[in-house]
C-alpha cells in the first residue's frame, strides 16, 4: 500500500505545475489582446481625427451676389500723321528755268513770301516796252482831247466847221481807248512776271522742297513745294466697323507714335460716311495740337475709352467650391 502511494505522487504534483500554469497563460493572452485592441482603437482614434484637422485648415469661403456691370472698351484708330491742309505748290503761269530758291523743309513761311524764283530775263523788257507805250498812248490822249475843246471854242464862231469839230472828237475818244488797251497790256505783262516769283499760298509750314537751282519747271508739272496751311496736323486713321458708330465727334483720344511712349491729346474731328466694302474699315481724323514730334507720314495709334450701355457687360462674383478655396467668376458677354 505505502508503494502504490509512493508511486502516485510524481504525477500528481506534475499535474498541479500544469494547472498552475493555465492561468498565467491565459493572463499573458489577455494582456496581448489588450494590447492590440488598444493599439488598434489608438489607429482609429487618429484616423478619425484627421479629417477634423483639415476641415479646421480649410479658409471659410465667402459668398458674394452675382451682378452685371459694365466694362469699359478701347476702341483703336490706326492710321498715319499727316497735315490738315496739305497745299501742292507749283509753277502757276509759264514755266522757266530755276534761278533761286529761298526756303528749305520746315521752315515756317508767311502768306506772300517768295519761295523761288524763275528765269524772267524775257519778260522784264516785255514790261518796260509796255510801260513806255502806255505813256505814249496816254500822251496822244491828252493831245487829242486839247484839240476838241479848242475846236469846241472856235467852232463857236464858226471858224470851223461842224465836221471837223467832229473828227477831233472821235480822235479824242479814239485816243482814250488806245490807253485803256495799252494799260491792260501792260497789267498782263506784270502779272506774268509776278508769277515768275513762287509764293506762298497762306501761312504754314514748308513740308517737302522737290526744286533745285537750274531745274526747268513747268506748269501742271511736279508740285514744287508742300506746304501745311497754319501747322496743324491730324491723325487720319482707319476703324473697325462695329467700333465706328461708338466714336463721336470731339471725342478725347489717346494719340502714341510707334516706337514712342509719349501720349499726344487729341479729338475727334471727322468720321466717314462710308464703309469700305474690302476691308470693312471706316475712316476717322483726329486732330492734333502741333508739335515738332508730329511729323506727316508717321505711324501712329490713337486709343478712346468707351463705356456705353450695351457695349459689354461683365458678371462678377465668388462661387463657393468643396475645397474651401476661392474663385472668381469674370465672363464678359458682348452685345449685338
């Protein structure tokens, strides 16, 4: 009996070291899972709290009203300078060879002033001959009228007879229109000089000289000089047809050079009245104040502000979007 109960012992205290073990085990399992469903809860937890960071980050978006406005327009003249009067200057009476010249381009003139002067070796002694027949038709004249009023005084007395008293009278008569014939000759005579000196139209501003010393000239031939009537200068541009009916005259205008920054100031002076069937441009003057700078044939571009009803309306406003940020809307819808 003590045998079988000395056998039995290392057994049964085996089995107990087991069971103590079983609870320590299942602690440490416990612990483990514990641990994970913290971790894993920890996970969430942060994933969940992102989006609240961002949507705390993202700028609160402000709503504005949508509304219609209008847009100012600039409507473009291009074009060239040129002179407001441009005066062709030629030979006016017979042509001649050239003996001098007086003025140069951009010199300022006077109306009268002799630009040039032709040969007139031919028609100075045309003019003297005249002269001296004047004086001579104008002395037979005196002498015929003397001997009508002497033949008036005598045929009173019956000295003379009544034929004779009328012969003188129609010698006198006949004298007198001799002056008159003799004078106009000569007033013809001295025009044709006067027009071998080239003058001045008016007053202004010599643009181009195409005559030297020794050049033949002659009437209806190569105008001579140019002149620009008092100075004044305009821009003679060209214009979009739908822009065309948006300028008025005496309009203010924006006038700039190619190649220049500097603004001129300048008006509307003239809109055409017609449209070119080829290009569908139309044609506008501006008027510029004088200046060295405005020469005749520059390039040149003029801007006018426009910002009339039905010309172009604007829609503005802030639309609100999911991401927070901000946009503008800005479309502009022009008007037929």
């Amino acid at each position: 009996m003590s045998t079988i109960l000395f056998d039995q012992q290392p057994e049964t205290t085996a089995t107990a070291k087991v069971q103590n073990r079983r609870p320590i085990a299942w602690l440490v399992g416990g612990l483990l899972i514990a641990i994970v469903i913290a971790l894993v809860a920890w996970r969430l937890t942060q994933a969940l709290a992102k989006p609240e960071v961002v949507a705390s980050a993202i700028p609160t978006v402000s709503v504005a009203q949508i509304g219609v406005s209008t847009v100012p327009s600039t409507i473009s003249i291009i074009g060239t300078i040129g002179a407001r009067y441009d005066m062709p200057i030629g030979v006016e009476g017979d042509g001649g060879r050239v003996t001098a010249v007086y003025v140069e381009a951009g010199d300022h003139v006077k109306q009268g002033q002799v630009l040039a002067h032709l040969n007139n070796s031919v028609l100075e002694p045309q003019v003297t001959n005249l002269e001296a027949a004047l004086d001579q038709a104008r002395a037979e004249a005196d002498l015929a009228q003397a001997e009508y009023q002497r033949a008036q005084a005598v045929g009173a007395s019956g000295a003379l007879s009544a034929e004779e008293t009328q012969r003188r009278k129609s010698a006198g008569v006949t004298a007198a229109a001799k002056v008159k014939v003799a004078a106009a000759q000569l007033a013809e005579a001295q025009a044709r000089l006067a027009r071998a000196a080239v003058r001045a139209p008016a007053d202004g501003i010599i643009l181009t000289r195409n005559v030297e010393v020794g050049q033949t000239a002659t009437p209806g031939g190569e105008a001579l000089f140019r002149l620009s009537e008092g100075g004044e200068v305009e821009l003679r541009g060209q214009v979009a047809e739908q822009d065309l009916p948006l300028l008025k005259v005496g309009q203010a205008v924006s006038v700039r050079l190619t190649g220049t920054s500097h603004i001129y100031e300048g008006r509307v002076r003239l809109l055409g009245a017609v449209i070119d069937p080829q290009t569908r441009l139309g044609m506008a003057r501006v008027a510029l104040t004088p200046d060295p700078n405005l020469r005749p044939g520059a390039f040149a571009r003029a801007e006018a502000r426009w910002a009339g009803v039905g010309r172009a309306r604007a829609v503005r406003g802030h639309v609100p979007v999911k991401t927070g940020l901000r946009f503008s809307m800005n479309a502009v819808r022009p008007s037929v």
